[in-house]
C-alpha cells in the first residue's frame, strides 16, 4: 500500500471518528423518549374524578326532559290521501300533550392518551375523550282526545298491450274519532349522544391530576343519524355581532365539533337577550312533511318553529357559568301518526355566561 493510500484511509476513518463523537455530543444532556404507552391506571382514574366534576353538565339526557305542553292539531295532507299498500291511515287530530319518558340510559367515555385532533400539537401530557351517552328505551306518550281515519279502497286499471293490470289505492272513506276520557299511544325509541373533551395533564409531587381545557359540543340523532332530521345550521346573534354554526369541525372554528377551550367558548352576558336562528336540510317535500323547532336553555323548552325548515327565537341566561344551548328539531310526521319511527335531532352548543 502506498502512501497516498495510508493518507486517503486515514481521512476516511477521522471523518467516521468525527461523526460518532458529534453524535455523542449531541445527545448528551437529552431525555431519553417517552414510554409509549405512557399511561398507567393512575391516569385513567384522574380522568375519571375530572369527568365526574363536569358529568351534571354534559349528561345529554338533559335535552330530553320535559313535554309538548300545547296542544296542536295535524293537518290532513294531499299525501295522507295516497297508500301503497291500502291499509287504513291513523292520523292525530288533536293531541293534547306528548311526554318523554327516558329510560335506559347508557354512558361511557373511549380515553385516547394520544393525538386524535390534528389541529393540536402532539404531546405526552394530555387525554382525549369521546364521550358517549346512549338510551334503548325512551319513549314518547302521546294523549289525544281525536284521530283521523282514512279507509282506501282499491283502484283496478287494465291498459297497453299486452295488457297489464295496475292496482292503486284510492280514499274510500274519512271519519273523525273522538275520545273521552282522552287515549294514549306510546312510541319507544332509541338514540345516542356525543362530543368529545380534551383534559390536560398536570405534574404534582405524588399526585396525577388531569384538568378540562377544551370541549366540543354535542349531537344527538333519534335512533340514528342516518333517520334523524338534517340541521345544516344554527346561527346566534346579539348587538354586533352573529355567529353560525355548522356541524362538522371548521377551520376558522365554527364547527359544534370543533374542539374549543372552555375559556373561549360562546360568551353571553347574563341577562343578554340572544337571538337564535335555526335551519334544516330536510324534509324533502315540505308538502308533504314539516318540521317542529324547539329551544332549550336553563331546564325550559320554547317551541321556536316559524316554517317548515326553520325556526327562530331568542332566549337568555340568568345564571352565570357554563350552560348549554338546546336546540331540537322534530319531523311533524313522527308526531302526527301514531304509527311509524320516532326521529329527531338535538344539538347542544356549550355556552360561557358571565356577570355583565
């Protein structure tokens, strides 16, 4: 080997030298990473005496206390007077009250010690919960003192060639049914519930403790989301200002499933008057459908309805803290029949009420 050689091998290996040394170096006064998972049982349990704190406030059952304390009378509808099948059609004329009854009621929380929302920095000192409320068995008691009857007859054609037979149902009879004392008919139902909260971790001698930042707001869709009514917005307003609403998370942060800190939740003053403004995708033929529109704040329910995919208000706080505005859609078919699904909609939009 010449001495070129030696030269040219002797570079090549303090260049190796160099480089192992510099790594060293750099790693020195470094922490080695996380365990992964990091979190141990200790952790689960703080969330839980954290949840537990704020349980009362987001237990969705909440949004379905209460009655229809008004009377209404459904309509008979162009569409009342078709039937595919030709049975008789059942239709409330008068119903005094509906009453919810829940019962069944489910919850549980799915904890994430990791990163679930992109838009937050990734960190080993956080939990990340959807939180779900559930019920199997709710139900919907409807009093009524009278009820439509439409009886169909049916309705033989024989046209084209080859001739082909058509049957359709035509309205053979309409009779009012009156009844007193009043009757009764039930609707039972399911639904569920979600949201999701973000708890921060913090470092105590001894202690794992684990703080609510940050929250969304909730849905619940009866029974699914798949039958319920489509709200495509909520808009609130008062002097100056107005903000919409929309369901899914949102860039500039006006999703009911963006993930907010609580301290820059929707800000009312007590005694504020806010106005509401609430708008549906569905029903399809508002001829033949219409939608009921409800408003909860503080334990009350507003009928809020002005059209058939719309509904407006206004309400106010008079207790300062965190609050929830209710607002709940009800397709008027599932009210009106005593027959068929129960459906309906409810968003809840979590709300921080302060002294003026």
């Amino acid at each position: 080997m010449n001495q070129r050689q030696l030269r040219s091998r002797f570079r090549t290996a303090a260049l190796v030298v160099c480089a192992v040394l510099l790594a060293l170096l750099a790693g020195c006064g470094t922490e080695p990473p996380p365990r992964w998972p990091w979190w141990t049982s200790e952790d689960t349990a703080a969330v839980d005496r954290e949840l537990a704190v704020w349980r009362p406030l987001f237990n969705a059952n909440r949004s379905l206390a209460g009655a229809l304390e008004q009377g209404y009378r459904p309509d008979l509808l162009f569409a009342d007077s078709t039937s595919a099948t030709g049975e008789t059609l059942y239709k409330f004329a008068h119903v005094r009250s509906v009453t919810f009854v829940p019962t069944d009621s489910g919850h549980r929380n799915v904890y994430q010690f990791e990163r679930a929302n992109d838009t937050l920095a990734m960190t080993d000192t956080f939990c990340q919960v959807p939180y779900y409320d559930t019920m199997a068995a709710c139900q919907a008691v409807f009093e009524y003192d009278s009820l439509w009857v439409v009886g169909f007859r049916p309705d033989t054609q024989i046209s084209g060639s080859p001739p082909e037979t058509t049957i359709t149902f035509k309205p053979s009879y309409t009779a009012l049914r009156t009844f007193d004392p009043p009757a009764t008919a039930t609707k039972t139902y399911g639904w569920s519930a979600t949201r999701v909260l973000f708890l921060q971790r913090d470092t105590m001698p001894d202690t794992t403790y684990y703080h609510l930042t940050r929250t969304t707001g909730a849905s619940a869709f009866v029974p699914t989301s798949a039958d319920a009514p489509g709200i495509s917005r909520v808009i609130l307003s008062r002097p100056g200002q107005i903000d919409t609403f929309f369901y899914s998370a949102r860039l500039d942060g006006k999703g009911l499933f963006n993930l907010r800190s609580i301290d820059s939740l929707y800000t009312v003053q007590k005694g504020q008057e806010i106005g509401v403004v609430v708008a549906t995708s569905t029903p399809a033929d508002t001829g033949a459908d219409k939608n009921r529109f409800f408003l909860g704040v503080a334990g009350t329910r507003t009928d809020i309805t002005v059209g058939a995919r719309s509904g407006q208000g206004t309400f106010s706080f008079s207790d300062t803290g965190y609050q929830h505005v209710f607002v709940e859609v009800l397709p008027m078919s599932n009210i009106a029949y005593p027959a068929g699904e129960y459906t309906g909609t409810i968003w809840a939009i979590p709300v921080r009420v302060i002294d003026q």
